[in-house]
C-alpha cells in the first residue's frame, strides 16, 4: 500500500491553505471556530458525547487558523503603514 503522507505532499500544503484561506476573511474563520465549540458545548449538554467530541476537535484547528490569518493581515497591514 503507498504511503499517502510524504515530504512530497506536504511541501505544498502550506501555499495551498494559504491559497484557499487567502479569500476568507479571519473573522470568518475564527466565528467558524467559535461556533463549532458553541456546538460542541450544546451536543455535550445534550449527551452526544461523542458527535461533541468530534465538532469540538474541528473548533480548536479553526480558531488558530483564523488567530493566524489574523496575526498575519495586522502584520502586512503595519508593513504597508512604514513603506
């Protein structure tokens, strides 16, 4: 069986999340995150356990890409500002 994850495949991923996530705003993606853990926090309550676990795995990816992507617009945004 082939190994799918290899250096080869990985080298990329960076400029291709970069490519996708350049057309969404960071407030977008971090409201994303935010409601997947509201989510996660109504199916806990709710007592599916393990459908929370699984939306709650996807909440934390999202808030940090989109704390990322936010990072990032400040910092060009204050280089633009100096030029």
């Amino acid at each position: 069986m082939e190994n799918l994850i290899n250096m080869e495949s990985l080298e990329h991923l960076k400029d291709n999340l970069d490519n996708v996530l350049s057309d969404l705003p960071a407030n977008y993606i971090m409201g994303a995150g935010a409601a997947a853990w509201l989510l996660s926090a109504g199916l806990k309550y709710a007592g599916k356990d393990k459908a929370a676990s699984v939306v709650e795995t996807l909440s934390v990816p999202l808030l940090s890409i989109g704390l990322y992507h936010k990072i990032t617009e400040l910092s060009n945004k204050k280089e633009n500002a100096v030029e």
